[in-house]
C-alpha cells in the first residue's frame, strides 16, 4: 500500500483517504507488457484457460478488485484488472491528477447480469477548497480474448458516465466567465429546471461569458479534445459571479417542450418565431450530451414536401385547386415509390395530394422541372438552407446536395440524401408562414453584431398563399387533423415519416404553425408523423 493513503473496506463499501503522496504515474510498460486486449497476468500454456460467458461469481469479485484498487489510488493495478490497461491507467490516475478527488467512497449495487452498477461518494479539492461529488455509474465484466480471465470491459464511462474518449476531467479556474441565461421575459433558464439547456447554455458560456461580465468560478468540468466543444460542468466549488445574457427563449414554450419529448426515448423539438426567427425552445430527449435538435442531420421525410410544394407551385407546374396525378406507384429511373399503404386519388387536386402526404403527386413532376438542383437551390434561394446560419450556438443548417436519377426522386420526398433537423424544418415552415426567411437566432445579434444570414428572396405572394392554404388543409382535414385538433387559431402542418435502413419502423417527423409560432419535432422509431411527433409538436405551440 502506497504511503499517505488508507483503505478501509466495510461491507463491501471501499474508502481511500489520499494524503500528502499521490497516486503514482501509470507504468506504460506494464501495461504493453499484460496485453492490451487481456488485462494483466496472462495464462502460462499449461493453465487451463477458461472460456464461455463469465459466472456471477467472476462478475462480482473483478468488480470488487476494480473498484477497490481505483478507490485506493492505484490506477495501474485497477488497469490490469481491465481488457485495455493501457487505455484504463492514465483515465483511472486522472481522477486525482486531473479531477483533483481527494476522497473517494465507492458503493457496489447488485450485480445485473454481467454489470454492476455503483455509487461514489468523492470529494473534490482544489487550493483549499473542498465540495462533495456524487454519482452513480457502472462497470460490465467480459472474458478476457486471449486469457480467458474476467476482466473489466473497459470505457472511460466507467469513471464517470458523461466521460468519453474525447474527454477528461479537470478540476481549476473555469475558462469563462458564469452566466445567468434568461429569457425574453427575464425569467432565469437553469439546466436543473430545463435539462435540455445544459448544452446550450455551456456554448453560449464559453462564447459570451466574456460579455457579460461575470467573474469565473472554481469547477470540476468535463474538458473536451475536439475543436468548439465546450467544458461542460460537473461540480462547481466556488461560484464565480454570473453574468446576466438575454436569449431569445421562452420559459413557457421551453417548459412544454421539455415536457413533451420526455416521453420518449430519442426525440426532438424545437420553436421558432417566424416573424422574427427567434429560437422559443429546443428540447431533446435525451437532454444531456449531443444537441439533436440543432446539429442533427437526418432525412426528414414528407415535412420537406413543403419546400418541394413551393418549387412546383413558382414554376407552374401545380396548383393548390388544379387535379394532379395521386397514382398507388411510380417508377423514375428504374426506382419504385409508392404512398403509404399504396393509396391512390383520382381527380383530386394538388391541395388533397398534399394533404393526404401523395408520394407519387411530387414523383411525377420531376420530368418537368428540368432542373436536377432545382430543390436545392429553391431551399437555399427561399428558405435559407445551408446559408451558414450564425445563430449564436452552432448549428447543422441543413443540406440537400444535387443528385440525379432515382436519388434526386426521394429527395422530393424528403429522402435520399437529404439532411435536416427540427431546427431546419421549424424554419423552413417559419418561412412558409411569414413568407420570407428569418435566419434562427438564440441570442440577440446586437449582442456581437454578427451576420445574420439571408435568403435571396422571398416567397411569391400568390405562391406562399397556396402553400399556407394547403397547410391549413393538412392541418384541418389531412394527415396532421387528429394532432392539431386541440390546437387554436391561423394553423397549418405537415407530417413525414422518414424511412432509416437500419430501423423496423420508420422516424416520425411533424412540423406546423399557429399563429406567430412555428414548431417541428421528430421522435425516432415513431412511426407516422401524426402518431408521434405530432402530439409533441400540437403541445409546444398550445403553450404559446
């Protein structure tokens, strides 16, 4: 035992005092030497080495020496006991190098199957300063490839869930300033209230803190690798001195929509104003780590059709009140596309085609556009897509990149290589609303006078009253009804269910206005646009 620290173990709760000696450096050496994939201690030929699935009795005494030996401070011994010590050491060692835990308490739950889950109770110091950290994390045991021993599966999540191969833990001065984010009211936006804020609120920290003129605090902080990516706070030892930073945000929206994707496993949403392209909410779920609803990119389905829709509408080729083809089928370039449950319309108009969400009505005019980059450059022209939006916090802006054949066909639908997000959709019908594009913003731009992106034109006035009139429709009579049936008041929808090649059951995607609101929202695995996402959307902008 190292000189400095005491282990004691109580009832299978394992406690380190580290004193004045710290843990040790991790020897590389060692860890080569004991096999990257096995642990240490490898088997001699003559030893039977085991192999199947490892037993409850392995999966708890590996856990038990792991825990243990990290508790202790001896992070190469607790490495040895993994699959991969020469990427567990450093990790480990960090704890107290980098995190600065002066205490550690660690409690085993029982085993469930082969993982344990377990609490720690560590306290953290920092020139003085001493705060309490718990959380809970867990650890998996596998079977060793070339030994057979029962081994830790080794992920840096181990130590601390949020922690990835990107990032350590760092305890110090922050490097910004606090912030106090309110919203358009005033009101005061914490991640504890509003979870899906967390990393939001960490990016406008690192860019604004600067500006507010706040004062940084001491902080135990997840420190990130890769390139914009802000520390993200785990434990805050001295609070510095927030200050205050407007948004653009809606406390009420930002409550319903929180509210609203909980519910579900992976969902997103978000609200923008479409007068004015202010960000009212975003919500994911989950609401820690990647920000799905601004930087995810997906196929997003039938919403997309109300770009395709503006495209056939300036160029002539449809009308709201004129008959369009709604065949069950249609073939282009040898690719197949049918509606949903191979419906067809015959001699209805365009208006019902979009309604009712007719795949093969927009199919069916892509001869005539004569243009294979035309939808693309009827997104970025109208609709701002893909202009480099500087919304305050990064973005993914969306992307419909040209293509021909059988690809550009379901780009017309929403599919193919098409890459949107909540954030785009809910522009995109914004846009439909208002008429001209208003690039999303979360802050005010006279905040830093950045540039604001811009749409080289708007919607034709005859062209955008048909587009909100068939909306309208979908919204009162179509496939979006039964979701906007609670709603109030000047509304329109579309729905969209996006096909993923490695899903049984496709991604619900769901956009629509009421009156100065537009929201979108898309639930994977959801199914069909109204059954899903549909709700959450319906939710959000009744709290308007």
């Amino acid at each position: 035992m190292r000189s400095g620290v005491k282990v004691a173990i109580v009832g299978g709760v394992f406690v380190v005092v580290a004193g004045g000696v710290g843990y040790g450096g991790y020897n590389l050496w060692q860890g080569i030497s004991g096999g990257a994939s096995d642990g240490v201690g490898g088997t001699s030929a003559t030893a039977e080495r085991k192999s199947g699935p490892v037993t409850p009795d392995e999966v708890t005494e590996t856990a038990k020496k792991f825990l243990e030996a990290w508790a202790s401070g001896s992070p190469e011994d607790a490495a040895q006991l993994t699959n991969n010590p020469v990427g567990a050491g450093p990790v480990v060692a960090g704890y107290k190098a980098g995190a600065g835990v002066s205490k550690a308490v660690i409690t085993p739950g029982a085993p469930v199957g082969t993982k344990v889950p377990f609490t720690v109770n560590a306290t953290v110091t920092f020139e003085g300063i001493s705060k309490p950290w718990t959380y809970t994390s867990q650890l998996t045991v596998v079977r060793g490839l070339s030994t057979g021993r029962p081994l830790v599966d080794w992920q840096p999540s181990v130590i601390h869930p949020r922690l990835t191969k990107t990032t350590t833990l760092r305890t110090g001065a922050a490097k910004s300033a606090e912030i106090k984010a309110v919203d358009r009211s005033g009101r005061e936006l914490t991640r504890e209230k509003y979870p899906s804020l967390g990393p939001v609120i960490d990016e406008l920290r690192t860019k604004y803190g600067a500006k507010t003129g706040g004062k940084a605090g001491i902080e135990t902080v997840l420190e990130s690798s890769e390139p914009n990516v802000p520390d993200s706070t785990l434990l805050t030892l001295r609070k510095g001195e927030p200050g205050k930073l407007q948004t653009t945000l809606d406390a009420d929206v930002q409550a319903a929509a929180e509210k609203a994707v909980k519910r579900y496993g992976q969902a997103s949403v978000v609200a923008v104003k479409p007068s004015t392209g202010e960000i009212r909410a975003v919500a994911n779920s989950p609401a820690a780590g990647f920000n799905t609803a601004f930087l995810g990119k997906q196929a997003p389905g039938s919403t997309l059709k109300i770009v395709t829709a503006a495209l056939l509408l300036e160029k002539g080729l449809v009308g709201a009140d004129r008959v369009a083809e709604c065949p069950k089928e249609a073939v282009y370039y040898s690719t197949r596309f049918h509606n949903l449950k191979n419906f067809g319309l015959d001699g209805k108009t365009f208006a019902e085609s979009f309604a009712r969400s007719c795949n093969t009505a927009f199919i069916k005019k892509i001869d005539d556009v004569k243009d294979d980059a035309a939808l693309g450059k009827e997104a970025a022209d109208v609709f701002g897509i893909g202009l480099d939006w500087q919304s305050g916090v990064q973005t993914f802006d969306g992307s419909i990149p040209a293509a021909d054949g059988g690809t550009a066909a379901a780009q017309y639908i929403g599919q193919g290589t098409v890459q949107m997000n909540v954030l785009n959709i809910a522009s995109i019908t914004a846009t439909a609303k208002h008429g001209t594009f208003k690039q999303p913003i979360i802050v005010p731009k006279s905040l830093d006078d950045r540039p604001i992106a811009q749409a080289a034109r708007s919607l034709p006035g005859s062209v955008g009253q048909q587009l909100r009139a068939m909306m309208k429709r979908t919204a009162t009579s179509g496939t979006a009804a039964q979701a906007m049936a609670g709603v109030s008041g000047d509304k329109g929808a579309k729905t969209g269910s996006a096909e993923v090649d490695d899903q049984e059951t496709s991604n619900s995607w769901f956009t629509a206005y009421a009156g100065d609101l537009a929201a979108a929202a898309v639930v994977q695995s959801g199914g069909h646009g109204g059954d899903a996402a549909g709700p959450v959307v319906a939710q959000v902008l009744n709290a308007r």
